[in-house]
C-alpha cells in the first residue's frame, strides 16, 4: 500500500476531482444483500499541535469501501456518496459511514478508499491533497458476516494524530486505522 507523499497543492489550483472505485463484484450477482455501515472512533481526542499545531482542519473524504469475502474476491460496497469528516474535530460519537449494500456472506478484511485531504492553516491558508482516479487505499483486516435483509454495523478505531505528517512544505497522508469490532 502506497501513502501519497508529494507538494502540498493550494486549493485553488485543484480544478476537478475524479474519483471511480473500482470493483470485482458483478451487477448480475442475484444473491441476498444485507446492509454494513461503518463507525469511525477515534482512539483518544487530538491532542493540541496535531498534526501540527498550524492545522485547524484536516477534512479526508472515502469516496468507496470494498470488502473481501471469504474466498478471497472483493466486492465493492454499493453506495452513492462520498463521506467527508473532520480529523481534527472527530469526537467520542465519531462518524457514521452511509450504509452499503454487499452480498451475504462471511467476510475478512475492508477496504477504504480515500479521494482527497484538505487542510485550513491558522493562517488562513488552504492546502488539498487530491488523489488519482481510484484513490488511496487502506487494508483493515476484519472479520465478520454480512447477513441478508440484516445490518452490520462495524467499528473502526482510528489514531487521530498519526494520519498526517507535515514537514517542509510536504504532507504525507498515512492512516492508522484498527478493526474495533462489530457493533451490536
């Protein structure tokens, strides 16, 4: 897994996004779907200066989740919209992904694919990091079973200060992301 690691790019010189995610699972699959949404907890609150103290949002946007079944293929979570939240401001409640639809069956790992990461600075100044047309993504091993005309809800711990590392006018965008557990 490749973390991006490059210049800083002022938002104004970000003219488009495009973000596909790409997919093993078919349109024609007739099996049973139940539906898995995705809870973000962070670990502890930020701790001031993190990831730097001139950052006063950092906004990461998952444009798609992916999950591995069993036997090793993956299927794309159906969903129409991206989530955007904020690392900085993420609190105890954290945030709650839209739910996606996947085939029944048991499961192993997910995949989250970030499109972009948008800093403020305290000196009024913003910075985006914008990704390729799939995006960055981020393996978190989990195990557990999707259940026709059910929800599973999952949680996922992230270590708010880890994710960013800003140093001499590069950013680096490393998510620490830990399967909790399946929520009841």
């Amino acid at each position: 897994m490749g973390y991006p690691r490059g210049c800083i790019v002022p938002a104004l010189a970000v003219l488009s996004l495009g973000v596909t995610a790409a997919g093993c699972s078919s349109s024609q699959d007739k099996s049973p779907q139940g539906s898995l949404s995705v809870r973000f907890v962070p670990s502890r609150p930020f701790r001031a200066g993190e990831p730097s103290a001139d950052v006063i949002a950092a906004k990461v946007t998952i444009s798609a989740i992916e999950a591995r079944k069993a036997d090793g293929s993956w299927v794309s979570g159906e969903s129409t919209s991206a989530t955007t939240f904020n690392l900085v401001t993420l609190g105890s409640e954290g945030v709650i992904l839209p739910a996606h639809l996947l085939p029944e069956g048991q499961y192993g790992a997910l995949q989250l694919r970030f499109s972009r990461v948008a800093l403020s600075l305290s000196d009024g100044e913003h910075l985006e990091l914008v990704s390729s047309a799939t995006g960055w993504e981020e393996l978190i091993p989990a195990d557990f079973t999707v259940v026709g005309d059910r929800a599973t809800s999952l949680a996922l711990k992230v270590e708010p200060g880890g994710w960013l590392h800003l140093d001499g006018g590069q950013i680096e965008f490393d998510p620490d992301i830990q399967f909790e557990g399946i929520l009841r």
